[in-house]
C-alpha cells in the first residue's frame, strides 16, 4: 500500500510540474528564436533601394548629350565668324582690293608694249577675275565654317531650344552660297563683258 500511494505521489506531481515546464521550455525556445533572429538582423546587409539610386545618380557621369557653355560659345562664336565671312564675300575685302591692283599693275607692265586688247585684258579683265576668286575663297570658307556649326552635335542639341547660333550660321549659309554664285558669275563674266576698242 504504501509503495502504491508513493508511485500516486509521484504520478501527480510529475503532472503537476509538466504544464509549467512546457511553459518555461516554450519561453525559453522563444527567446532563443528572437535572439537568432537580432542576430541574423543585426549580421545582415540591407541595401536602400532608393540611396543606391540617389547615389547613382549623383555619382553618374555628364550626359554628354547635353550642351556644355564651352561648346555654346564655341559655336557661337565660329557662327559669328562664317557670317562675317560670308557678308565679306558679298561685299569684298581689302585683300580683294589689294589683289585686284597688285594683278592690275602686273598686268600693265607685262603688256605694256602689246595691243590694246592685251593691255585691257590685263589692265581690267585679270584683277576682275582676282576679286571673283578672293571673295569666291571668302564665300567657300564661310560655307565650311557654317556647315561645321549646323553639323556640329552640340548645336544640333540647341537647335531644338531655337538656339541664335543656329539661326546665325543658317543667315551666313545662305548669304555664302549667294556670294559664292555672284564670285562665279564674276569669273565666268557673266555680268558683263570687258571693253572692246572698236575696228579703226
């Protein structure tokens, strides 16, 4: 009897005791959990979406696709220039001129002793045809100059902003393909024949 009422004792107290050790084991596999769980937390790298994207973009290089202000004054400056040469070629220059006489006089030397039509050829036909080719050299440069601004990358992206350089280096085109029909026209004498000295 007694060894049966010591086994009753036991039985119930190891019923009594088990709830509360479940309760202490889930408890401590709870923290044990979270504890693992800081841990992972606390080793793993997380990367910001959104930084990585502002870092990114800050850190990214220029669009080139975009006009620097060395190449706008670089065009702009080479768009003044092709117009100037192309309003000289309409208009002449000094060194025109300078040619002009400098062929005249050559001319007069050489001829000096021949006939008149060889004296008017060389005394006016010749420095025509010296202007007509200086301001056609003028009207050509112009045109190159002009074309590189229209073509260049960098204008063309401030073309579609109306950029003056653009509407510039169209004026001066336009104004050195004129010069450059008026040189030829010039050269070819198309505008007017040299003198004849009538029949005596």
């Amino acid at each position: 009897m007694e060894t049966t009422d010591t086994t009753r004792t036991t039985d119930t107290e190891t019923a009594a005791d088990t709830p509360e050790e479940k309760q202490e084991t889930a408890a401590a596999e709870t923290s044990a959990e979270a504890a693992a769980d800081l841990e992972v937390v606390d080793d793993t790298d997380y990367e910001v979406i959104g930084d990585d994207d502002e870092d990114d973009d800050e850190g990214a290089a220029p669009d080139t696709t975009a006009p620097s202000a060395k190449s706008a004054i670089i065009t702009g400056a080479a768009a003044v220039a092709g117009a100037a040469l192309a309003l000289s070629s309409l208009t002449g220059t000094w060194l025109s001129n300078v040619v002009s006489q400098r062929q005249g006089l050559i001319g007069q030397i050489k001829t000096s002793s021949g006939t008149a039509k060889q004296q008017i050829a060389a005394g006016y036909g010749t420095p025509w045809h010296a202007i007509a080719l200086v301001n056609g050299i003028f009207a050509v440069v112009a045109l190159l100059v002009c074309g590189g601004v229209l073509l260049h990358p960098a204008s063309r992206a401030r073309a579609a902003r109306g950029h003056w350089s653009q509407a510039l280096a169209w004026g001066g085109t336009v104004l050195a393909v004129i010069g450059l029909l008026i040189a030829g026209a010039m050269w070819f004498d198309v505008f007017a024949d040299l003198p004849t000295v009538p029949a005596s």
